[in-house]
C-alpha cells in the first residue's frame, strides 16, 4: 500500500500569495523562519514547554549525508518516480519506509540522534519505529496537507538533505496565519501540537511568492521523516 496515501488528508484550496511585509524571526542566529503574526511568533517562542516549531541547521555532517543517501539511493534504487494523480498530496517522488534498526551502523548513530532530539520529552510522545523515507524529484513538491491523525501523533519532524526548499505551513481556516521555514540541506525541523494539527504544511517548487528568494532551479530533495505514534484521543477541529 502506498504510504503517502495513508498518511495525508490533501487540503484542495488554491496556494495563497505571501504578504511581503512578513517580520523576520531569528532562531539560532540563522533566518530560516518567516511569519508576519504576533500571535504566531508567540506561538513559535512560547517557551521549551510547548516547542511548538523547531528548526536545527547542519544536523548532521555532509559525511553523515553521504553515508545516508547511499542507503537510501540503495532502497530506492528500483521504484520510479510517482506523477500519477493531480489531486494526490505529492508531485514527482519516491518513497519507502525503513525501521530504525535496519539502518547501517554509522546511520543508525544519526537515527538515534534524531529520535533523542525530536523526542526529547514525555509530551512529545513516542516515535514511530520506522522512518519514512521521501525522494522528490527536480520538479517535485508537497501540495497543502495536514497528515492523518489516524497514523500520526502530535509530532512530526524532518532531516531534509540534497538540496534547500521552502516549507510553508498555514492555518487550516485563517489564511493570514501563515509561517515560511528555510529548509537548507542537512537542517532538520520539528512540528509539534496546533502547528502538526491545525496549520496544513506544504513543500514548494518554485519560491516565487515566497519571502525566500532561492536563486537555483528546484532540484531533488531526499527527507527522513519521523513522527509520534497516534495519539488516543484524536482531534477533529
Ligand atoms: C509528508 C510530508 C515533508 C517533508 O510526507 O507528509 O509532509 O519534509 N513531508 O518531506
Ligand atoms: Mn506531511
């Protein structure tokens, strides 16, 4: 069964254009993180408690990224790139699963440097034991979603490598709401609560109305994603 289609509830509304006048919000010297909402940016720097939104540049070393993507070019080697059905939540890419412990062992010391850092407390629940594993192509990109609360806990976060795309998320019924984060290779971001269950999260090709000008044609983009196990009491507002 394909994964993708398990986990994504597709958002059809048409992509919104971006209100130029975003303020800039620093988190660990570099700016990777747009948002024009004082309510957000509150949201966003609401204190460890909540850790709403993480994002952690060069996570790993380009060693570390070369070592991963020879496993993962590996696991991938036979399966095309999928462009099949316009309202599918992904365009143009490769996917697979691969638990935790099936990794080799230089890769497995950054799997579970990941899972210590996404799931470093009791309120972040517990992961997923496999790690999900999406290869977008040159021309691919991850259309407005929210991921299935059936197979998906309150935390979802992701190692990009490759290359740098933009991720927009965006308040499932008040558009105005909306933050831009620079994915850069080897950066790794962290979903967590209202911004995993009440904003759609999206993977753009082309940066043109984002507050992020990327001089390069979009090229391919690998991810390690990681999520909690669903939670009891699943949400539905
Ligand atoms: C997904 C998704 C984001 C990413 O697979 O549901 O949103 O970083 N992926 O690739
Ligand atoms: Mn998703």
């Amino acid at each position: 069964m394909n994964v993708a289609f398990r986990r994504r509830l597709a958002h059809k509304f048409a992509h919104v254009c971006v209100n130029k006048s975003f303020g800039k919000l620093v988190l660990d010297d570099v700016d990777l993180v747009y948002t024009k909402s004082l309510s957000l940016k509150k949201l966003i720097l609401s204190g460890q408690e909540l850790k709403h939104l993480e994002v952690v540049p060069e996570f790993c070393s380009h060693d570390e990224e070369r070592e991963i993507m020879v496993e993962v070019d590996r696991a991938l080697r036979r399966k095309r790139y999928e462009y099949d059905h316009w309202d599918d939540a992904i365009h143009g890419f490769r996917e697979t699963e691969k638990s935790q412990t099936a990794w080799n062992d230089t890769n497995k010391n950054v799997i579970s440097r990941l899972s210590r850092q996404i799931f470093s407390s009791q309120a972040d629940g517990n992961p997923l034991l496999n790690v999900h594993v999406l290869d977008l192509a040159d021309n691919g990109y991850i259309k407005p979603h929210i991921d299935s609360h059936k197979f998906c806990g309150s935390t979802i976060a992701g190692l990009s490598l490759l290359s740098t795309r933009v991720m927009r998320l965006q308040h499932e019924k008040d558009i105005t709401q909306q933050i831009e984060l620079l994915l850069l290779p080897r950066s790794l971001y962290i979903i967590r609560n209202e911004l995993r269950h009440n904003f759609t999260h999206e993977i753009l090709l082309e940066c043109n109305n984002s507050v992020f000008k990327i001089t390069e044609p979009p090229s391919r983009r690998v991810s390690l994603i990681m999520r909690s196990q669903p939670d009891n009491i699943v949400k539905t507002t």
